[in-house]
C-alpha cells in the first residue's frame, strides 16, 4: 500500500471510521452477515478478514462460527484496530486483530481456509501480488469470498455528493479506472484478470444488489466524515463547510424515506479456490 494511504489510513481516515462506526456496521450489517454465512457453509474453521476496519465483518463471522474456530482480522489502520481491540477486549473467544499491510506481511503457510473481505481489498498498489502473497496464507482446499463496489454509475449513492458540490470543490482528484480505491475492481474482466494472475482457481464474479439503510438523523455527520466530500472538508473553513454540506444535504433527499436513508448497493461478490 502507498504512503498516501498509508498515512490517511493511520490518520484522518481511520479517525473517521472509527467515529461513524456504529453508522457503518448498520450500513453494512447485510454484507457481514453473507459472509458469515458463507464461512458457515464452507465449515472454515480459521478465517482471515484483509481489510477489517472495525472488526464488524470478523466479529459477526467468530460469533457465526463458535468458540471453536479461530478468526481473524487484519487491517493497516491503528484507530482502525485499536478500536475493533477493544470491542472484543471482554469476549470469551474473541478474534484476533493484526495491525499490518495485509499485501505484505508474513503469514504462515497454509495458516487459514478461507479469506474474506467487506470492500477491504480494493487498495493494493500491485493487487496480483497481494492476491498471490495472500494465497500463499490459505490452505490447500481453502478458498477466498470478498465484496466489492461495482461501477460508481451503479452506485449513486457514493458519488452524488461530489458531483453536487463539484463546483465548490474544484480541489476534489479526478477518479482513474482501476486506481486503489473503492472502485479499483468496478470491472468483471480486472477482478479476473487479477485473481487469475495471481494463482487462484474456479474464480466466480456474481454481481449482488444489497439492501442499505441507516437513520435519516447520521445523515449529514456522514457525509462530513466519510468519502470524497468528507476529505475535502478537513482543510476547509467553517462558511465552505456549512454552503457545501448543505449542497451535498440536498442532494441526497432522493435516498431519504422517513427516518431512514437508504440505497442499493450493487456489489461484486468474488469467490476463488486455493487448489
């Protein structure tokens, strides 16, 4: 991972996931609980999460799969892991949290039977090689199961508030195809392409359409911390940060229902085998 993200990640960034973290495990409680399911189903035993965050998606998949199986964790972000620390911290059997660069740390040989993310392996600089590195962790047999954004025209609700106040921040960067970002695997043929390269067998790209919702009262919060909008807001003064939260706010009415907001999120759900 670059040293941009590296550093966002272990400052504003992760300050910022922590902070939303009851809103975003609402968010994303359906994900979590597919991929719980999906270690269920396997019988995985010793289940590595890249890009665990706040440990939401590893938590619910210990919980699924009992004291007997051993999950856990990995994630480059300190307030990111230190918080999921100290959400298990009283547990009888809690995952385990690795601080580390999940492309390049050393994991023992054959150390898990499945791997699983929630929109955590988009942001390797050179993804063959962590795909390759991370196969190397999975046993003969194992697998892998990970969710990631399809196209940013398939999911409005990430992009409307950038393009709403696109006008008063002229700052905000230009989005690449298949830069490290939430969109790095938007298209079906990279995802094989990358897996492919990397070793890893029988690999299947689904797309899935998963329901989201959070309370209509967390709205503008989120929209102030997380994001394009939310990092472009970190330098601004108080009259450019009321004008362009109150654009974005208005923007987003579309997804308001009632108390709540809610929105499609239309994903890849990719599945591979280590042979």
């Amino acid at each position: 991972m670059s040293d941009e993200q590296r550093d966002f990640w272990n400052g504003a960034g992760g300050d910022a996931w922590v902070a939303m973290q009851p809103v975003l495990d609402g968010m994303f409680a359906g994900i979590a609980e597919m991929l719980a399911d999906v270690a269920a189903e396997r019988g995985a035993q010793r289940v590595l999460d890249v890009g665990c965050g706040v440990g939401a998606t590893t938590m619910a998949i210990a919980r699924r799969l009992g004291p007997e199986a051993s999950c856990t964790g990995v994630d480059i972000s300190g307030p990111m892991v230190a918080a999921a620390r100290e959400r298990v911290a009283y547990e009888d059997h809690p995952p385990r949290f690795l601080l580390a660069d999940a492309a390049e740390h050393s994991f023992e040989e054959g150390e898990f039977d499945l791997l699983v993310s929630r929109f955590g392996v988009m942001f390797f600089d050179d993804p063959v090689a962590a795909f390759a590195r991370l196969r190397g962790a999975i046993a003969s047999g194992g697998g892998l199961r990970f969710v990631c954004w399809r196209s940013p025209e398939e999911n409005p609700f990430l992009t409307t508030g950038a393009r709403a106040a696109a006008d008063l921040l002229p700052e905000l960067p230009p989005r690449e195809p298949g830069e490290p970002g939430p969109f790095a695997f938007a298209e079906k043929a990279r995802l094989l392409d990358v897996l492919g390269g990397a070793g890893w067998e029988g690999v299947e790209v689904e797309p899935v359409d998963i329901p989201c919702a959070f309370p209509e009262s967390d709205l503008s919060r989120y929209l102030a911390r997380i994001g394009p909008i939310g990092s472009a807001l970190r330098e601004a003064d108080d009259a450019k940060r009321t004008e362009v939260l109150r654009v974005a706010r208005a923007a987003y009415q579309p997804f308001v229902n009632g108390d709540e907001v809610r929105f499609i999120a239309r994903c890849w759900s990719v599945g591979a085998e280590n042979a």
